[in-house]
C-alpha cells in the first residue's frame, strides 16, 4: 500500500531513516528523511578543448539559488582538504536549515560519513545483458578500482533484476577488487530501482559522492522512473555517471535517459564501442572526480518549498570562455507517494 512520506532534501549533511530488510528492490524502507545542512555544488571548469581549469579560488565563484546569490562555506579543489571561509555567515541566517550544532568556536558539527576525497559508488550490470563481454567489464572496472587516487572509500554494488551490495563503502581495494571477481551475470535488468537504492545509501554521506553505472543494455524490469531516480540525485547532491555499449545506444530512449540523467547531476555520459573505450571512460571518470571544485553554501532566506534552481556562473569577463558543470538544482520539501513492493519511493 503506497505511503505518504516527506522529503527534506539537498545538502551536505545528510542523517537519513531507512530501515534496509535485505539487498533488493524489496527493501523494507517506507521513509526518507534528510535534514538540509548545506547545500554542496560539485563543480567540473574546462576550457574551450576539454582541459581541466585548475587553481581558481573562492571569490572567482558566483552560486545562486532561485536567482539569491549565495556566499560559499566552504571550498575545495580536487584532493586538498575542505577549507572553511571566512564571514561565511551560519545556519541562523537561513530557517530552512535544521539541526545544526554549533561548538563553542562558531563551527558547525556536520553528521555522516565524511573524510578526504569522494566516495565512489560502482554500480555493475550484471543482468542476462551482460553475457557478451562480461570479464572485459570486469577488467574495466577493475583497474578504474586500482587507479583511484585521492578517493576516500569505494563500493560495489551490482545490479540484475535486485541490488546487490556485494563490497560496502571501505577504503580498502583489494576487498572491492575481490568483489569485482566474484559477480556473475544473469536475470533482467532493473537498472532504475537499484540505482534508486544506490542514492540513498550514498545520500546518508557528506562531502563529495558520486555513483558511476556500468550498464550493457536498458532497463526491462524497473518500476521506478527515471526521472525519480535524477531528481533524488540532484537533491541530495550525488553525481552520476553513466557508461554504457552500443546495445543500450541502439535504443533513443536509454540513450536519451542516460544523458539527461548524468547531466542533471553535474556527470557525464559515455557509450563505448568496445573495451578499450570502457577503458578511457573509467580514466574520464577518474580524472573528473579528480579535478572537481566542491563548495557548500547555508541558503538565504527563500519561500520557495518546491525545486530551488542552482547556478554557478564564473566571476569577470575574463573567465567567461570556460565552461562550467555542476548539478541545476535540488528539492527542499515535496510529499510523495509510490511503491516498489513494500518499498515506498519518492514521486515528485
């Protein structure tokens, strides 16, 4: 039976009730719950061909909310350690933000798991789309595994017709590298409700977090939309990153889904043509997360219960020929109603 449930979403900070029954679709969670903290904005600058624009600083950023310019908490670029600025006002200046403690030298205590670098969650199709080239997936993903740097921990999930967490979050690779191996293929595949799983586990994180889909085909068994699953990702600040084959490439609507999604959330998409091209995308992946600017603002005062739109736009006429990536939006407080089983989800 569908049950009415509400959302507080967008956030750095992000304490969360799911009461989890098991790796599944059927996973016994009826309620999300997040408190709004600080809003954080990955943000990717590139040049006219593609190269990565290092060593901007905070001023050099103008972020707005529902067209409210917003003042930068904290910064960081790529790897370095989060740095608190200055004058950055505090929670008291915005009443959508909720529980927040402040220590006695004026700095906010922030829940979850934090820690330096992102922490990546790999995604893994292993449905009856995966026959074909299953061990060069494995490879692929493997050595994307090995080449992480700067990262703080790693999971892998996989996916068929159910989510398996087959390697929780843990720094250590060669436990995740031994889950890599372990995976089998088989069943249908139902891509957008174990992704769905996916965000709200990684939605219980601070800091930078990211989810990167290997997928080998469309989705034929998921009940969740799409759409459900980006917006989630867009509130709770998750960057998606999708890699995918010829076989979901072949199909428009994958091909326009996969795109939408990863863009909406500040990633990226790739369709790759054989291994190697799996390959390359994994070494995108890594050098984005790598070169990511990350700041987190207290939102002003703003009436707005709905979607809040986020831009970031660069400072003097100068740097105006970059371009900039980030995330367009999130959700403060919406009700909503849906079910996958005993398992409620948000529809917005």
């Amino acid at each position: 039976m569908a049950k009415k449930h509400f959302l507080l979403l967008g956030l750095l900070a992000v304490p969360f009730s799911s009461g989890g029954r098991g790796a599944s679709a059927q996973d016994d969670a009826s309620r999300i719950r997040v408190n709004v903290v600080l809003v954080q904005v990955n943000v990717a600058v590139t040049d006219s061909k593609g190269n990565y624009v290092s060593g901007l600083k905070p001023e050099d950023f103008i972020i707005k909310e529902d067209n409210i310019v917003e003042k930068a908490a904290t910064f960081e670029e790529g790897n370095e350690p989060t740095r608190r600025l200055i004058g950055a006002g505090s929670p008291e200046t915005a009443p959508d933000v909720a529980s927040v403690k402040m220590g006695s030298d004026g700095v906010a205590s922030l829940t979850g798991g934090g820690g330096a670098g992102a922490n990546v969650f790999i995604l893994f199709d292993t449905s009856n789309y995966m026959y074909r080239g299953f061990v060069f997936a494995q490879d692929a993903i493997a050595n994307f595994i090995r080449s992480l740097e700067g990262v703080s921990k790693v999971a892998l999930y996989s996916y068929s017709r159910n989510l398996s967490r087959v390697t929780a979050l843990t720094p250590d690779r060669g436990q995740v590298l031994r889950g890599v191996r372990s995976t089998v293929a088989g069943d249908d595949a139902a891509l957008y409700n174990s992704l769905l799983l996916t965000v709200k586990d990684a939605a219980q994180l601070t800091g930078r977090k990211a989810i990167v889909v290997f997928s080998n085909g469309p989705d034929n068994a998921s009940l969740v939309p799409p759409e459900d699953v980006a917006e989630l990702a867009q509130s709770t600040g998750t960057i998606i990153y999708m890699i995918s084959t010829q076989v979901a490439e072949a199909e428009p609507v994958s091909t326009a889904v996969f795109e939408r999604m990863s863009k909406s959330t500040g990633g990226k998409a790739y369709f790759s043509k054989d291994w190697k091209d799996e390959r390359e995308a994994f070494a995108s992946i890594r050098d984005d997360l790598a070169h990511l600017y990350s700041l987190s603002y207290y939102p002003q005062s703003n009436p707005n219960r709905g979607w809040r739109n986020i831009t970031v736009k660069l400072a003097g006429k100068s740097m105006q020929k970059y371009h900039v990536r980030t995330r367009n939006g999130y959700r403060i407080l919406q009700q909503s109603q849906a079910t996958i089983g005993s398992y409620a989800t948000p529809k917005y």
